[in-house]
C-alpha cells in the first residue's frame, strides 16, 4: 500500500481558537508518528476576564504570536525547510478570523518553500490524533467532546465519516463551562468543575439526564444548565461542590446512555471482532468521564483509546499528523482553499 512506503514529515498549524500553535509531526499511517516538536501558546489569560474567548481578541492574539511559534517548531524540530513534505494548517471549522491567521501563514510558508498545502479539518485532527499515538485500523467509533464540539461518529477512513448523534444544543464543554459561570469559578470551567466534583455529593440535587434513553444517539445540555441555574437562583446557601457533583454525574449519566446507543449503531454496520473507542476533545481530560467510558468499553466489549490531556485540547501535533494521513494519500489543497467557519465532516472529500 502507498502509505507503507515512507514516513512523512509535515509542518502543522492550528489558530481556529484560543490557541497559537505549530508542531512538525513524522509518521506513515496507520501510525504511530513521531512528535519532533509541539509548540503551544494559550491566549487564556487574555480571554478570561471576559468569561469566554473574545474573536477579536483571538485574532490579533494569533497574529502576534504565529510567526515565532512556528520558528519555535521548526528549531526545535531540527527539521529544516528543505526536509518538510508539506505544511498543513486548520482551514475550519472555527472562529474565522484566527482560522485566516494560521491558513494564510501556511500558504505563504508553503509558497516559499516550494511545498504543497493541505487544508485541514480541525474536527478530522481531533478525530485522527489516536492513529498517531499507536497503530489503529479503520474504522473506529470516535466521541469528540470539546467546548465547540459534542458528537459520536464511525471514523471509516481519512475524509470518510458517518455522524450517529450530535448535540441539538450546546457542546457538553460549553455546558461545564456555563454550570462554573453559574458558580462563580473562572474560565474555562471544566478542570474547576471536576476538581470541585471530587468533594461534593452526587445525590445532592436531582439534575436531570438529558436525551437518557431517547432513541439515536444525539445529545443535549442546555436543559441541565437551565437545572443548574435554577437551583443557584432558587437555593440559598449552595454547597458549590455539591452542585458540581451531581452536574458533573449528570452529564457522565447522559454521555454514557448515547455513547451504548452509537456502539449499537456501529456494531449494526461494522463488522470487526473487537472495535475501538476513541475520546478526543477537551473534555476528554476529564478523569471521571475518562473512568466512566472506560468502564462502559469493556462491559461493552470494545477497546478504548483516550489520548493524553496535552493532545486532546487543541494542539499543532494533531494537525499536522492529519497533514501526515492526507499526504500519504496525496490528498493536497490549492493555494486559493478559504477559511470556513463552518465545515462539518460530513462534508469533506474522501480520497
Ligand atoms: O478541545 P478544546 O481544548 O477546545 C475546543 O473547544 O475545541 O476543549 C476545551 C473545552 C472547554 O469547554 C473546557 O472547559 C473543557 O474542554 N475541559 C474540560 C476539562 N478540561 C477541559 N471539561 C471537563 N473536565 C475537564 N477536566
Ligand atoms: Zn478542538
């Protein structure tokens, strides 16, 4: 097969957030890759004040910071110019002006060097991070929990998906991050909601289980955010920690039922002995919900891959070994590819 034949060695950019990043991964798929460098700058402190990310700010935040992240990449790396096969950066999904920012670094980089450009999905980086970490045949069930995402999907090949449920609302860590607003705690709310989680009581206050036992797999957070607030509007003298307990049970509860439900779907169309789940995204970091699939694969019987926290958050590496699985294909962009705010995966062009 043609992906056998060589390692590659791609140049990977990532702006479509609060991130400035840039990592040069080498690697042949099925994987694993190597991570020659991965270089990431948060824009946390520039957002938190404001209780969420700022476009604007996000965008000349990328602009500042991209140019000496990717020489950072490179020199670390040690790879030079020269030995790169290709540079890829996130084309969207994503806020648009930051997505510009790393797309048209990429172009110009590519341009000057004489390599070619691929555009990458951000949502198929998340979704191929694990295939670097460890040899990992398609297809595999993916869920991708993230502040912007909250979907279940087959992972059938590079550019091939089929989507079993989706959020009709809000992403799951758009919903942590609301519960800790409500509570008072800093942005990004998540890690401070498991953290609080872990001294409270679970059985505290009755939250509801969104979509528990609905038929399909897609999810739902916003009524839980509404049960939240209503008991911090309505309760004097919460116990926060109590309150992050029984949310963070909740949303483990309805997790779990949709995630039984899409390995139905997924076992009623692949046949492989013993298939694998992948969590990728943000929230994927979070050590209970970690637990909780973990558990759920193996009463299930699949295997379960959960890359680490620094590769689940967004990151260059993941885009980068995208740009590894596309060029092994010859899966390349022209230079006149835009920006997209929107591009579900659905959507893309499978080889
Ligand atoms: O993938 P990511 O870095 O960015 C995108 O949203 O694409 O995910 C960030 C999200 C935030 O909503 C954050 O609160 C959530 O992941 N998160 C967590 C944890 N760590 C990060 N949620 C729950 N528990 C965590 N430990
Ligand atoms: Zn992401």
């Amino acid at each position: 097969m043609i992906q056998r034949l060589r390692d590659f060695t791609v140049l990977g950019l990532e702006t479509s957030c609060d991130e400035t990043a840039a990592s040069v991964v080498r690697g042949c798929p099925p994987g694993p890759g190597t991570i020659l460098s991965n270089i990431v700058l948060s824009q946390l402190d520039e957002h938190s004040p404001y209780g969420g990310v700022v476009p604007e700010i996000a965008a000349r935040a990328h602009v500042e910071a991209i140019d000496s992240i990717v020489e950072a990449a490179l020199s670390e790396s040690g790879i030079a110019p020269v030995a790169i096969d290709a540079v890829a950066a996130t084309a969207g999904p994503g806020l648009i002006g930051g997505v510009m920012v790393g797309l048209t670094t990429a172009k110009a980089l590519a341009m000057a060097w004489g390599k070619p450009l691929i555009a990458v999905n951000h949502l198929e980086a998340h979704a191929l991070t694990a295939r670097m970490m460890a040899p990992l045949d398609f297809p595999y069930l993916l869920l991708l929990i993230s502040g912007g995402h909250c979907q279940v999907l087959a992972v059938e090949g590079v550019g091939r998906f089929t989507l079993y449920g989706t959020t009709i609302d809000d992403a799951v860590g758009e919903a942590f991050d609301k519960c800790a607003k409500l509570l008072k705690l800093p942005y990004p709310g998540g890690p401070k909601i498991e953290a609080l989680a872990r001294e409270g009581n679970a059985k505290a206050y009755p939250l509801p289980r969104p979509m528990k036992g609905r038929e399909g797999a897609d999810f739902s957070f916003s009524g839980l955010k509404t049960a939240v607030r209503q008991i911090v509007a309505t309760s004097p003298g919460i116990d926060a920690a109590n309150v992050a307990a029984s949310f963070q049970a909740a949303v483990i509860e309805s997790l779990t039922d949709r995630v039984v439900s899409a390995m139905r779907m997924f076992r009623s169309a692949h046949d492989v002995e013993k298939p694998t789940l992948v969590v990728a995204g943000g929230v994927a970091a979070n050590r209970a919900i970690g637990d909780a699939l973990r558990k759920l694969a193996r009463d299930n019987g699949f295997a379960i891959q959960i890359p680490p926290p620094a590769l689940c958050t967004d990151n260059a590496a993941m885009v980068a070994w995208a740009g590894v699985e596309r060029c092994a294909l010859g899966l390349f962009d022209p230079l006149s590819v835009g920006p997209r705010a929107r591009w579900p995966l659905a959507s893309l062009s499978s080889p």
